[in-house]
C-alpha cells in the first residue's frame, strides 16, 4: 500500500436503499490539516453514479444518507467542496479499488480513522468497516440509522439531536452524539461535553479522544456538543420545528 494517496473501499449496492455508491479512502499517504479532527484518514460515502451535489439536490443522496433530518438543509458539509472533489477523482480513476479485507486492514493500521467523512456508516457492508479499523489506533463514527442499524454499534454512535432520542437510543444500547441547542443542559451522569469542541477549550482533536468508537471505547459516557459553524442557525430553525431553506 506504500504511496497510495486515496483508493475506493467499496463500490456495490446501498444498503439503505441499493442504489450505486462509492466509498473513498483519502489522506492515506499524508497527515489531515483538519484542526479539529487531528490526523485521520477520511472516508466519503457517495452515489456512484450522481455528483453527490447534484444528489443533494434531487433527493438522490437518501442512498448514502438515509432519513438523516439534516440531509439538504442543515448538514455540516459543504458537499460541493471536498466530497464532489473526491468524487470527481474516482470517476477519473484516480483511485485503485482496495476491497479485500487484508487490504482493508492494512490500510487503517496504526491510522486513526473517520468513518463516514460525509455520508452515513449504515450505507456500507459492515464487513468494510470491520476490516478497516481491525488494527487501526482509532476511529470515529455516526449514524442517523440507529433505529434500523444496531449490528453497527461496536462501531459507531447513534446521532442524537434532542434528550428524547438520546433516551430512545440509551434503551437500544447505542452510545451517542449529541447535538444541543447553546443553553441547553448536559447529563452529567451520561453525558460529557465533547472536548474537541470549542465549548471544551479545544482540549484535544478527535484522533486522540477516541471516545466516538461505539461501545468499543472505554468511555461509557456519551459526548455532547453545542451546534456551531454556519450550519447552527439551521439547527436552531429545525429544533425548533421551522421551515429551513433547501439546497440551492
């Protein structure tokens, strides 16, 4: 695998909806600059057939996102930047397919890994991200699947967006990812607040927490962060039961 920038993990039917879809492995041969995330290597979950920014548009991201509330309005992804740029380079065959499970695993040795840069984990085969991250130091991932996805928690968090769903997902095993409103209290006796985040004081990036790994961590206690970016007005209005603009 020496020299490998990118290459696709997986190309072959959704599992949410068996449409075509890609999975993309970059930063192999070189350190994330991502402040926040420290160095990883990063993943994207996309139609394979569709720009995924053309798939925002019409609906057709479903495949790689599910029922995910915030697929087209208040997603943190800017998906016209860097996952139509991964995209774009796949359809140029600018990656090598890399799909068997040494392979795999060779890939994620010794990485800290991110698990669904953009789209959503429940999209794959588990048996992808299973060989992934066999001997990988980390990783990190979240699904708005818990409800229908319970064979991914050993793997991934449960991505929560009110109390209400944290409890629902606390009762079907899920560790969580909450997102809160500012103001909003935290749990202390299940809940800490995400130390990566700015409300942390940037205590540390996501590479070394390594409390996002499902109920693989050793952390039992699930993170909480205050929604932020550009993207936390959208939050507020969909929190709040508002109407939020589409896709342009």
């Amino acid at each position: 695998m020496t020299g490998l920038t990118g290459a696709i993990l997986y190309r072959g039917p959704s599992e949410l909806d068996g449409k075509p879809i890609v999975v993309i492995a970059t930063g192999l041969g070189r350190s994330s600059r991502n402040e926040k995330t420290g160095d990883m290597v990063q993943t994207w979950i996309m139609r394979d057939d569709v720009d995924p920014w053309d798939a925002v548009k019409s609906g057709q991201d479903a495949s790689v996102c599910g029922d995910c509330p915030h697929r087209g309005t208040s997603c943190y992804v800017k998906v016209f930047q860097a996952p139509k740029s991964v995209w774009k380079a796949a359809q140029r065959g600018a990656y090598p397919l890399v799909s068997d499970a040494a392979a795999l695993t060779a890939l994620g040795r010794g990485r800290a890994v991110r698990l669904g840069s953009y789209g959503d984990p429940a999209a794959v085969p588990a048996h992808i991200w299973g060989a992934l991250v066999a001997e990988a130091s980390a990783w990190t991932g979240y699904t708005h699947q818990w409800r229908t996805a319970s064979h991914l928690q050993p793997l991934v968090m449960a991505s929560v967006d009110t109390p209400e769903e944290k409890a629902a997902a606390d009762r079907e095993g899920w560790r969580t990812f909450r997102v809160r409103l500012a103001g909003e209290p935290v749990d202390a006796r299940r809940e800490f607040i995400c130390p990566a985040s700015k409300e942390a004081g940037y205590r540390t990036d996501c590479a070394s927490c390594r409390a996002c790994m499902g109920t693989s961590a050793k952390a039992k206690a699930s993170p909480v962060i205050i929604a932020h970016g550009a993207t936390a007005r959208r939050f507020a209005l969909y929190r709040n039961g508002e109407a939020m603009p589409a896709a342009a």
